[in-house]
C-alpha cells in the first residue's frame, strides 16, 4: 500500500511539474533566429500557436509589417511568395478568445496577437493567424509617472465624485456642525469603503509595478497596447533580431524592401 501511495505521488508530482513546464518555440529568421517561451496561462493562444506551427501555417511567411519603436509583424499567409509593392497582411484570419492579462505586458520581446478595432471586435478577439514582437522604446521614470496619473487621477476623481456627491457633503457638513460623531463616522466611512471597492475593482486604471517599470526603462517596450491586445510569449533569446529587423528600410506600407522569411520550429 505504501509503494502504490509513493508511485501515485510521484505521478502526481510529475504531471504537475510536467502541467507547469511552459513550451518553448524557435521563430527562424533569415536574420537570425529567435527562441520564444509561451506562457501556460494563456492556453487558447499558446494551443493554438503550437498547432499552426506544426502545420506550417508561418513558414515561408514575412515580417511584413515592421515600424522601428514599435513593433514587428509577420505571419500572415497571404505574405508567402507575395511580389515586391504588393499589398499584404490580410490572409484569412483565426479568431480566438483573448486572455488578456495584467502580468503580461508589451516589453521589448513580447509575443502577442494582433486583431481587429474595438469598434469591429467589441471582446477583443485575437487574430492567432498572425503574430507579432515589440521592439518599442525605452521611457524616462518622469514619463511613466506621468502615464501612470494621466490615467489614474481621472478616474479617481470621478469614482470620488460619483459617491461623495454634493448632497452627500451637505449632509456631512450638518452632521459635523452638530457633533453627531457617530452617524457621520457611519456615512463617512460608506462613502470611503464604496470609494475603495470601485477604485480596487476598476480594471481601466494603469498599476506599475517595479519589475513592469525597469523593463520599460531598461529594456523598452510600448505600454499603450497594454490591455488592448493578448500578450501569449516573450523573446528569450535572440532580442538582438528584432533590433536587425526593425532596423531594415521600409516602403510606405511598412514593408521591408529585404524580405525576411519567418519559419517557426516547436521546440518542446
């Protein structure tokens, strides 16, 4: 009994371990290649990705789409073989759920998914058929502070507004003018703990933390994509190719005059 209790452990053990090992993939390029892991908590994009790569769906595909600061684009179908001047990045789409996460933002060497505007695509479905990889710039401390309260203090203010309203105050005001300690402690706090709840729940609001803030001042990324599109991996090894890839001369649709071939290879 003892033996099949240990056996089962280490079966659970393993496939626990094995249930946590985030998969790796390899984006060859004719500029270098780039070793990429994908996260396990975006299971929809990772699956899906793995199984387009074991299909072939990129290779011989292009990094068609490439703006230096910002970001490389490639893997559309219609890009294999397409002539020089031609108009490309609308193969067939393959729409999945997006997994947006707060963790997971758009630093330098982030893998995500582009998709359609909000106005077409209310629930931000991703496009799985195509991908793409931040270069982005590096920011200041000053300029993210001032990100971080361009946002925040905006809508602080109106959650603060919309609880401690002007009736609210007046009612405040006559219950301190009176000495009512208790009833104004009662409302007081209401209005202070609604306050709180909204604040804490408000998912439009922008948090920094350190780790977040050095990668965009040391590394570089482009935060404005953040919450707007699912990043599902990020560059490992090989950060050095997207800097020779965004370096290439462009014509006006952003498409390198030197074709760089994508071939994705699932390495685990």
């Amino acid at each position: 009994m003892k033996k099949l209790v240990t056996a089962l452990f280490l079966i659970f053990s393993f496939s626990l371990f094995a249930q946590e090992k985030e998969r790796m993939v390899l984006i060859e390029t004719n500029l270098g290649n780039m070793k990429v892991k994908l996260y396990n908590d975006t299971p929809k994009h990772r699956d899906n990705f793995i199984r387009l790569a074991r299909e072939g769906h990129y290779d011989g595909t292009l990094f068609y789409r490439v703006i230096k600061d910002f970001v490389i684009q490639g893997g559309s179908s219609d890009s294999r073989g397409a002539i020089a001047g031609q108009s490309i990045g609308f193969g067939k789409p393959m729409t999945i759920d997006a997994e947006i996460k707060e963790e997971h933002y758009h630093k330098k060497g982030a893998l995500a998914a582009p998709r359609q505007p909000n106005r077409e695509n209310f629930y931000k479905e991703s496009d799985i058929s195509q991908f793409y990889i931040v270069q982005g710039r590096k920011y200041t401390e000053k300029e993210l502070e001032m990100i971080e309260k361009s946002v925040n203090i905006p809508i602080k203010n109106a959650i603060r507004r919309k609880y401690y309203t002007p009736e609210k105050k007046v009612i405040l005001d006559s219950l301190r003018a009176l000495k009512k300690v208790d009833e104004f402690r009662r409302i007081a706090g209401k209005i202070k703990e609604n306050i709180e709840f909204d604040w804490n729940t408000n998912t439009d609001k922008i948090y920094m933390p350190e780790d977040k803030k050095e990668a965009y001042m040391n590394s570089g990324g482009m935060h404005h994509l953040d919450k707007e599109y699912t990043v599902f991996g990020e560059v490992v090894e090989g950060l050095e190719v997207i800097d020779k890839i965004a370096a290439l001369p462009t014509d006006e649709n952003n498409r390198p005059f030197k074709d760089v071939k994508i071939k994705v290879k699932v390495l685990n």
